[in-house]
C-alpha cells in the first residue's frame, strides 16, 4: 500500500471522492474499463515519454498489483478457506 504521511493522503482522498462516487455507480460493466481510462490518464499526465519514465510506471503498476495481492486478496482467500477447507 501507498505509505505516504496522512497529510499528504487527505488533499488526494478529497479529489477523489467524486471519482470514486461516479465510477461505483455506472453499471458494472463499464466500471473496469472506466478504472482503466482514469488511471492510464493519470500515467500519461505524470510519466513524460522516456524509457527511464515508462520504467518507473510499469514498476508501479506491477508493484499496486502485487500489494492488492498480499494486502486484500490472500487474506480473503485465508478467511474462506477456514470457512470451507482447503482445495
């Protein structure tokens, strides 16, 4: 997860409280795609063309995954194999 001090997480989490609000509430078929479009423009509008540029964006994401991962997917999968046994 983004360890970032909370003074520096309340300016964005206030910018995003209509982005997120708007993107919940399309059907749920649009709202991957509507993630993706915002957050490939965020990419374009930080990351300048560069090798070294698109370096550090493809590091980003793979980081975002693989912390989603290990901070809410695998403990889920934890829980519901207590609740229902392992494979």
């Amino acid at each position: 997860m983004p360890y970032i001090k909370s003074d520096k997480r309340q300016p964005i989490d206030e910018l995003l409280i209509s982005i997120t609000e708007h993107i919940s509430q399309l059907p749920l078929e649009e709202q991957d795609g509507a993630l993706n479009y915002m957050i490939t423009k965020l990419l374009k509008s930080v990351y300048t063309p560069s090798y070294f540029n698109y370096n550090r964006a493809v590091g980003l994401i793979n980081c975002i995954g693989e912390e989603w991962y290990r901070r809410q997917i695998a403990p889920y999968e934890d829980k519901k194999i207590l609740e229902n046994g392992d494979v």
